[in-house]
C-alpha cells in the first residue's frame, strides 16, 4: 500500500469512530430524554389525580350539608327550632386519674438505699 492510500485509510477510520461516537452521544442523549419525558408525564398523571381529588373536594365544600357540619361542629350552632341535649358524664369515671391523685414519694438517701438493698 502506498503512503497516500494507508493516509485515505487512516483519514476514513478516524472519520468512522468519530461518526459512532457521536451516534452513540446522540443516542444516550434521546434515551434520556425519553426517560425524561416518561416521568415527567408520569408526574402528570399524579397531579392530575390530585387535581381531581381536589376539586371535588372543593365542591363538596361549597354544599350546604358542609356549611350546616362545620356550623354545627365548629361554632356549635343549631337550627331553628331544634333541641339541644346535653348528656352529664357517668357517674363513677373519674376524669383524674389516681396516679395524679397520690402524693409523690421522696426520694431515698443513699444510706437508706444501701440498707434496703441488703436487708
């Protein structure tokens, strides 16, 4: 082979791993991208989904059984014309409990420990 030849030859070689270098960038690059783009639409769909849940939320909201629920549980409100019962609590429950009821113990010395350990 002639000199200008083995140069064709390396020039054409060169030309070749530069060209699968850069096809394979390019391909890493779409892989990516399309990884990308698939947890983005993924991310789509949870906050579509969310979206929803929200909105209807919001409209149950603006319905009057929540507005008469939040009146009633909230500031305790009734309608016209309705009855309040208020129920006392049972006898015998105490709402103290008795380990709150008792005195609390000193604390022992260390004399006083010392004997209670061997005797």
């Amino acid at each position: 082979m002639s000199i200008p030849a083995q140069l064709k030859y390396i020039v054409l070689s060169l030309l070749f791993i530069l060209a699968a270098v850069n096809f394979t960038r390019t391909t890493l690059n779409t892989l990516q991208s399309s990884k990308r783009l698939e947890d983005l639409q993924n991310e789509v769909s949870v906050l579509e989904t969310e979206k929803v849940g929200l909105e209807q939320d919001i409209a149950y909201k603006k319905t009057t059984d929540f507005i008469e629920e939040q009146a009633r549980d909230a500031i305790n409100l009734i309608k016209p014309g309705e009855k309040v019962y208020v129920t006392s609590q049972v006898l015998g429950k105490s709402t103290v409990s008795e380990d709150a009821m008792r005195e609390p113990e000193r604390e022992k010395s260390n004399p006083e420990l010392w004997v209670e350990l061997f005797f």
